[in-house]
C-alpha cells in the first residue's frame, strides 16, 4: 500500500535523474534561484527568469488601488 503511493515519484525520480537530484539538492542547500550566480547561469542556459516579488507576477507594481463602486 505505502509502495504504491510513491511509485509515481519513483517513476519520476528514475525518468529525469538529473532535474531530481538537482532538485533535492538545491533543497537541501537552500539555494535561492534569483541570486545572482544561479540567477545567470539559468539566463545563460536558456530558462526562464525567477520572479523576485509578487509585484512581477501581476504587472502592475503600484501597490493597493482604490475603486468606486456605483
């Protein structure tokens, strides 16, 4: 019962080794995606930019906005 509830990350874990490990390991090591080493070496390989603040995700950094409801 416990063996079939992980064999999905199991599968995973074995079908990309390397984004798993890298994973586990930059968990363990707290490693932050939007430093600037990491952040680079990302940008060089082609990924996408981590976002740095909620502010980014949305598109409009002006903090609270105030609306009238007629």
């Amino acid at each position: 019962m416990f063996i079939d509830e992980l064999s999905p990350l199991f599968r995973e874990c074995v079908s990309h080794p390397a984004a798993f490990l890298g994973g586990l390991a930059s968990g363990l090591l707290r490693i932050d995606l939007s430093d600037d080493p990491v952040k680079t070496w990302l940008e060089n390989q082609g990924a996408a930019p981590a976002p740095t603040s909620p502010a980014e995700n949305n598109g409009n950094g002006g903090g609270p906005q105030s609306i009238s409801i007629d």
